[in-house]
C-alpha cells in the first residue's frame, strides 16, 4: 500500500536500514518478525514535497485507521504504529523523507534519483545498515548497495562509510559493539582504529562540553546502554567496550578493569539469587555497577549525566557512606540480631551494590542476611499481642523488636517460647 500511494504520486519508495540487513541475514526458512521498519521517499522534485515522507504516512493512515500515527519535526518523519496481539507485540513502521538538499531536478533523471536515495543512505552508521530495497517500480524490488553492505554482511565485517562517523556521532561506538556482538560480526580493521581515534581525542567529552545538544547526546548514550546492558548478549558487548576502553565515554577515568570485572559477575550471581522474579531492572543495577567503580565524588554526577531515576541517583550518592557505615559496624557484629539492624536500613539494590565491592567476609554476612535473616519472623506478630491485651504504641513496637531479635538469635522457636518471652 505504501508504494502504491508513492507510485501514484510519482515518488520513489525504499525499505532501508536494518530491516533490510536482517532480511537479507535471515534463514529463508524461517519467519523474520520485523517490529520496526524504516522507509524512505525519494523522487519528488517540487520543493511543497519536502514533506512526503508525513503526507505518505497520512495516507496510509487512511487506508489502516487503526494505525497511530506521530509526526516527528516539521516535514522530516512520520511514524505509524500498530498494537498487534501481546505475542507479536507492536509495529512500528518510520516514513522519512530522503535527507539530502532539495535538488531541482526532474525525478525522471536517474542518477539524480540515485544521488537522493544515496545521500540519506550515506550518513548512517555501518555499510550493513546503509542497504535499501525499492518498493516502487520500475526496478521495484532492487537492492542498493552503494558501499559494500553485501560484501560485508557475507564476510561479517562493522565497518563505518566514512572517518568521522564516531566524531559525528559518538554513540555509534556503542552501535558498532551491539551489531559486533548480536550478529557474531567483527570490527573491520579501520573502523576499529577509527574507534579508538576517536576515544583517545576526548571525543566523548568534547562533544558533552561543547556542544548544545549535549543532553540529546546523554539520552542517545544511555539508550544505547539500555539496549546493550539488556541483551542476552551483554557480557560479551561489555567486555568488548571494555576492550575498546569505550567506558571513558561514561566517564575518562572508567575502566573495565578484572576488579570491575569480577564485581559485574558478582552482581549477576546477586540478582539471579535474590531478585529472580526481576523486580529491579537488571540492565540498571548493571549500570549501577559500573558507576559505582567510580571514585564516589564522581558518581551522582554520571548518573545525573545519565538521566537516571531519583532514587537510582540518590543510592549512589549515598553509597559511599553506606558502605563506610557497613564496614565499620557489621565486623563488630556476633549475633544474627545485630546484623539484621546494621542492614535492615538500606534496600535491596544498596545492599547488592554494597556486596559486590565489599570483601568476603563482609559479603558473606550480607547474604546470609539476605537469604535467611531477613526473612524470619518471630511467631507472635502485632495482631497476636493484641489479642493477647497489649496496647499499640511506641512499648508495643519495642516489643515485636525484642521478639524479632530473640527469635533470629534463637532465643525463641515457637509461640510458648514467645509467651513466655514476653512474660519475663
Ligand atoms: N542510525 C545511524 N546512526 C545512529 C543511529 C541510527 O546512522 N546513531 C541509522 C542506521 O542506519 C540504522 C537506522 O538509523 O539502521 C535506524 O536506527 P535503529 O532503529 O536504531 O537501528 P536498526 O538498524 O533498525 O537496529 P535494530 O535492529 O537494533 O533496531
């Protein structure tokens, strides 16, 4: 439908993007589920037709009314999206109009179609992702490849159009490890320096001081964080960035170091124990580590940077001085009851921060708080006093404490033990 509405206006329709490398990396035996698929129009030569890409997805908002439909920018793109059922999930469907200088040429002329088409495809990030299919004819269903994606997608190689590609956009660094790692490809040898190029010039930095859409750049980074520290593939993608010494781009003095390395793996045994039912976001608390290697005056600032939650911020704010106050109280501590107090305070994630850069002697006292301490309870609770005649109150709550205490030190098994606990 969509290249019968550029057709009938005389445009040029293309499948671009990675929709198209993943048609063309997909087993012809299986069925691909494309959630997110990117077109661009070309072809028109009035200057009014800037905004085809908006007045398409219009269109075929009229022919799919169920589809919605948002408008980014003034004439740039348009996006349609579909809720499908909850098992395939939702579509999204991007109509951009061919980014390139308006051309006063009669669409008629080939090479300058080409040109249009070659130009948009020309400033995106790798050659595997800069392929376009034509949906319109004539030649409808032709592939385009101006710079080598085929040749690289067969020999499995990221490799960027052109040097500046990370200057440009920093981020992309990340883009290259994701598709390295997800699609088992390597960095092509060029791309690789360019990479490190463009770490060691500070890019990263740079681009935060100077530059006014420094908190677009921060968004765009902890996307790509997102994406890669949810992945089942995050380990290997970490360890690349690691690697590349792509971290610096959180912050210059982040290293992936085997201290941070061995804390990640911790963090991963933490979770899989005590958050199996993922109440946390496990990409965060991953995050969340590698912000905490951070010498602690540096670390609100880059989860600020980051755009992380409040209380994602205030815990690493805090955690300096909640792991002083941990390592200082608990060695002192003999019985259940007094650990339970030092570590009751802080929540979950805290104490798994905590944990995983606390030594083992302090990381054993945590665990065992979180796997057994904090989930006992003495046999007789607020209701049952109550039957009993006690009156609520400030003695009251002393008194479920006590039992608390007494029944993790073992002093209390069972409700005669509580009764005459509290008879005494
Ligand atoms: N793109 C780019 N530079 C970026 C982000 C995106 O050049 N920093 C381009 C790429 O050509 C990409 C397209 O925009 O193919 C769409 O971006 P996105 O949806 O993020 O990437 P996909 O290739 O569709 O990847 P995925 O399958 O992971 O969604």
């Amino acid at each position: 439908k969509a290249s019968e509405q550029a057709q009938k206006r005389g445009w040029h329709l293309y499948l671009v993007g990675g929709a198209v490398r993943d048609l063309l990396l997909a087993d012809p035996d299986e069925t691909l589920l494309l959630s997110d698929i990117d077109m661009v129009v070309d072809g028109f030569h009035r200057s009014a037709d800037v905004g085809a890409g908006v007045e398409l997805a219009k269109a075929l908002q009229n022919t799919y009314p169920e589809a919605r439909l948002e408008v980014h920018g003034q004439f740039q793109t348009a996006a349609l999206l579909w809720h499908l059922d909850p098992v395939l999930d939702s579509l999204w469907v991007d109509i951009a109009t061919a980014r390139t200088e308006f051309y006063p040429y009669p669409a008629a002329n080939p090479e300058v179609e080409a040109s249009s088409i070659r130009q948009d495809l020309y400033r995106r990030d790798f050659t595997i992702n800069a392929l376009a299919v034509r949906l319109t004819s004539p030649r409808a269903g032709e592939l385009l490849d101006f710079f080598g994606g085929l040749r690289d997608l067969r020999s499995r190689q990221i490799r960027v159009l052109h040097a500046n590609s990370f200057i440009e956009d920093p981020t992309r660094i990340y883009r290259a490890v994701r598709f390295a790692v997800r699609l088992g490809f390597q960095l092509e040898t060029q791309t690789e320096r360019y990479i490190r190029y463009a770490l060691d010039s500070g890019i990263y930095e740079r681009s935060l001081i100077q530059n006014s859409k420094a908190p677009a750049l921060q968004t765009r980074l902890k996307a790509e964080l997102k994406y890669i520290l949810q992945a089942p593939y995050w380990k290997g993608a970490l360890k690349l960035l690691g690697d590349l010494e792509a971290l610096k781009c959180l912050h210059s003095t982040l290293e992936l170091d085997d201290q941070l390395w061995k804390q990640v793996r911790l963090l991963e045994r933490c979770l899989r124990r005590f958050d199996p039912e993922k109440t946390l976001d496990h990409w965060q608390m991953r995050l969340e580590v590698l912000i905490a290697h951070l010498a602690p005056e540096y670390r609100p600032k880059v989860a600020k940077n980051l755009q992380l939650p409040d209380d994602s911020i205030k815990r690493l704010q805090q955690l300096d001085l909640d792991q002083a106050n941990v390592a200082e109280s608990l060695p002192a501590c003999i019985h259940p009851s007094e650990i339970t107090r030092v570590l009751k305070q802080y929540g979950l994630p805290t104490l798994i921060l905590i944990a995983v850069q606390s030594q083992r002697p302090i990381r054993r006292l945590i665990w065992k708080y979180l796997t057994q301490y904090a989930h006992i309870q003495p046999p007789l609770n607020g209701n049952d006093l109550k039957a009993l005649g006690y009156k609520p109150g400030r003695e009251f709550k002393q008194m479920l404490d006590h039992l608390l205490a007494a029944t993790l030190d073992g002093e209390i098994r069972d409700r005669a033990d509580a009764e005459s606990f509290l008879a005494k």
